[in-house]
C-alpha cells in the first residue's frame, strides 16, 4: 500500500501516518497538500493523510476547500493526534541558541507557542514554511545560519537537531485532527496499531436560497432523531459573497434509517445533500516513541 502525506519527512502528518499504518507501507511525501489529494485522486497512490483541524487553530481550510472544489474524494478514517511542540536548532548551534535571529516553522505552529517566543524572543523575526517537517530540514541544511526550528520530535531525529526547549507549546491540550482520504467511500482501511474509539459520518450541505429558517430546520432533522453533531461549519462556495455550505459531523456511522432519513428530509426541504464519508476514527495518546 502506497500512502501519501504532507512532508517532508517527520511532519505531524508523517508522525500520523506512523502511528496509524506502522511501517509495513510504503511512504510517500509530498510538499502541499493539493500534491497529495491529486496523487491520490489519479491513482498514484492508495491513500493520502492530510490534516483537516487544529485545536487551537482551527479549521485547515486549504483541505476542506480543495475536497469540496477540486478533487471531491471521501473520508475514510480519522486520526487524531497530540500535538508537541519543541524548539531546536543545529547542533552546530547548540551552545548559541539564545541568540538565534530567525525561528523557521509552519504558521500554525510558531502561532501555537506565542507565549515562549513573546517572553524568549521578543520582536524576533518568524519565518513560515510549508511545514514543521520542511521548517527542520532547512535548519540541517543551513548550520552556517543562527535558525532555529519548531518542530517535533521525529523532526529532530530524523534531521540530526538538538531540541534546546522541549514542550514550547502554549496549550497542553493541543490536537489536530486527520483525514485519510480514498477515492471511493466505502474504502475500508483499519489500523493495525490503534484502536478505533469513535464512528463518524460527515455530510456537506447547501441551503435553499431565500428560505428563512433554513439552518434551523436542517438542525431539526437531525435533533428529532436524536442524532448528535460534533461539527457544524460554514465554508463559503466561491460562487459569490453569502454564499455558503455546511459542513456536518454526525458521532455515528451511516445506518439504515437515521442518517439516510435526515437527508431525506434535507433534499425534501430543498437542501443540497453529499455524503464526504461514513468512517471510524483513531486517537494517538502520545507522540511515538519509536526512536524519537
């Protein structure tokens, strides 16, 4: 199996990827994450990991837009992992990491450890790289330059750097959320290395146009039956200003008779109803630890 995720190596996604799949697939990264939807979607590879949510950060609205506009592919499994945040540099550098001019990482992540960098390094300059990953492998490249990086630990293995702050994160409590995409929904993918702890079904839905009350009775068809949604986001269509499609969890896979009823009454109402995957979802409870 072939499974494809936001490298460069030792990225979250990569350490998600590990955890999920151990290291009987073959491994792929790719530099964004358009590169690797469209690998999966013109068969170059069988599954592609991308992140689709960040606790403190939020949505990865690059993600969601691309499935919904441009390669439209299904979820089919879910990780969720912890995310540690360290600060390393080159060894080269090690002795001289108070006096870095620059910190190299992603943007979620050096957002992610403000309250370090305000205290430690106030009014030093950021840099942004595609990812954690990338944002490491620059720092081993360069030991000519005073850079350091935030990334994890798999980075710092994999990359030859000395973590000189380790747990730099704000917020202990930090996660980002995971979709294994496949380009057909009924793909089943379980992992050999984790337990399933959650079933899940998301749905995209558009409103009818000039419908007062339409959010609350696409609410409704699913509060009657008892349904719960541990989700519901607005994403605009990019078909003009106020326009807009939901985004639906549902704690519950695709039944027999619930889910498919409230899309029923969805389409019944004049919504526009797409399945984007019916699937079961993975918790890692800490980094691995496998060499890091």
């Amino acid at each position: 199996m072939r499974v494809g995720f936001l490298g460069p190596r030792a990225t979250f996604t990569h350490l998600a990827v590990q955890s999920y799949f151990g290291e009987e697939i073959e491994q792929i990264a790719y530099s964004t994450i358009p590169q690797c939807i469209d690998a999966v979607a013109e068969g170059e590879i069988d599954l592609a990991v991308v992140p689709t949510e960040n606790a403190l950060e939020g949505s990865v609205n690059l993600t969601i837009d691309y499935l919904i506009h441009e390669q439209p592919l299904y979820i089919v499994g879910e990780i969720v992992s912890p995310i540690e945040q360290h600060f390393m540099v080159h060894p080269a550098n090690k002795e001289a990491w108070r006096s870095v001019s620059r910190v190299y990482s992603h943007s979620h992540a050096i957002a992610q450890c403000h309250k370090f960098l305000h205290k430690s390094f106030k009014g030093i300059t950021y840099d942004y790289a595609t990812s954690t990953g990338a944002a490491a492998q620059y720092v081993k490249n360069n030991p000519e330059e005073l850079v350091a990086a935030i990334a994890n630990k798999l980075a710092a293995k994999e990359y030859g750097l000395e973590i000189v702050q380790p747990n730099i994160h704000d917020y202990h409590y930090n996660h980002t959320r995971f979709a294994i995409v496949h380009p057909t929904v009924d793909g089943k993918f379980p992992s050999k290395k984790l337990t399933a702890e959650k079933e899940k079904t998301t749905l995209m839905v558009t409103l009818p146009s000039d419908q007062s009350g339409a959010l609350h009775q696409v609410l409704s068809a699913f509060t009657w039956r008892k349904l719960n949604l541990s989700k519901i986001e607005s994403r605009p269509m990019k078909t003009g200003l106020g326009n807009y499609f939901f985004i639906i969890d549902i704690d519950m896979r695709v039944d027999e008779v619930l889910i498919p009823g409230s899309i029923a009454e969805l389409e019944a109402l004049g919504c526009g109803v797409k399945l984007l995957g019916t699937y079961e979802a993975y918790f890692i409870r800490q980094e691995i630890e496998e060499g890091v």
